[in-house]
C-alpha cells in the first residue's frame, strides 16, 4: 500500500480558505501544473477525502475524478445517490481504512483534505508529498499541517519549478 498527497499551498501554508475556497490557488493552473496532476493521477488506484473537500466537490458543475473516491467522515451520514457508484463513505481510523482498501484491492491510494491528511501524518501514514506552493500569502485559512506525535521525516527527491 502507497499514500501519496498531491496539494496545493499558499505561501504561508495553507490549503484553502476557513469555508474552503481556492480561489486563491486556482488562478496559478496552467499546462504544466495540469499536466504534473495527470501524471500522478495516473497512477493512483482510489482516492480518500474528507467530508470538507467532499462538500466542496459536490458544488462543482460535475464529479470531477474519474478514480473512485472514499469519503472519510464520522458525521455524513449518506452520499448522494447520484453519487453512489463514484464515492463510498467511510467512517474509520486511518490504519483500518488502509487495510480495508488493501482488502478491496487497491494498492495506491491518493489522501486528500486537510484534516484527512493532517490524521493520516498524525499515524505515520504517508509514503509521499507533492506539495504545490503558490506565491501568494492568504492570512488564514485551513494548514496543510498540524500537531503530531513524533518527528517526522521525508526524503527530499526533487523541486520544480513552474512559471
């Protein structure tokens, strides 16, 4: 099993405003940051989201991942019925999510939202971060990162940077 996180920043480290706007962060899209997102898309088996971003996507003119998605949340408690064959809701620990996915065949799983990543890092349970950061500072708003447990360390592999 590989968790990846692909996430945009803002310069001081946020993912989205407090009601979740990425406003901000979607004037920066151009080919080559569409293109880096396809690549990694690529080979992602499900992706896991919280019920934040979950809420976000639903006001979107259509579904928008083509992957099947899994909503972690404790207190949604239905999807859409439009929705059923694109997104399953769940509402378990990180490491029991990860072995039910292991169970459900899928091997490469995208983590996505900030508390979900957040709860994800808290268990050591992110292999990958592929983090955008844009040029613009917006005060406030929901971090990438928060408290944990321990220390945690990554490999540096490499930075690119895109006009």
């Amino acid at each position: 099993m590989r968790t990846s996180v692909y996430v945009g920043t803002s310069l001081d480290g946020f993912i989205a405003r407090k009601d979740g706007d990425i406003d901000w962060l979607v004037k920066f899209q151009n080919k080559e940051v569409h293109d880096s997102y396809h690549e990694f898309i690529g080979r992602v088996d499900a992706m896991v989201i919280g019920r934040g971003t979950f809420e976000k996507v639903i006001e979107f003119p259509e579904w928008p991942y083509e992957k099947k998605v899994f909503v972690l949340s404790s207190s949604l408690k239905q999807i859409p019925d439009i929705l059923n064959d694109k997104a399953t809701l769940v509402a378990m620990k990180p490491a029991a999510l990860l072995s039910y996915l292991a169970d459900k065949g899928f091997s490469n799983i995208y983590i996505d939202g900030g508390k979900v990543i957040q709860s994800f890092l808290k268990e050591d349970l992110i292999d990958e971060l592929i983090i955008t950061r844009v040029p613009e500072l917006i005060g406030s708003g929901i971090p990438l990162f928060g408290g944990l447990n321990n220390d945690l360390q990554f490999e540096h592999i490499r930075t690119n940077v895109y006009s």
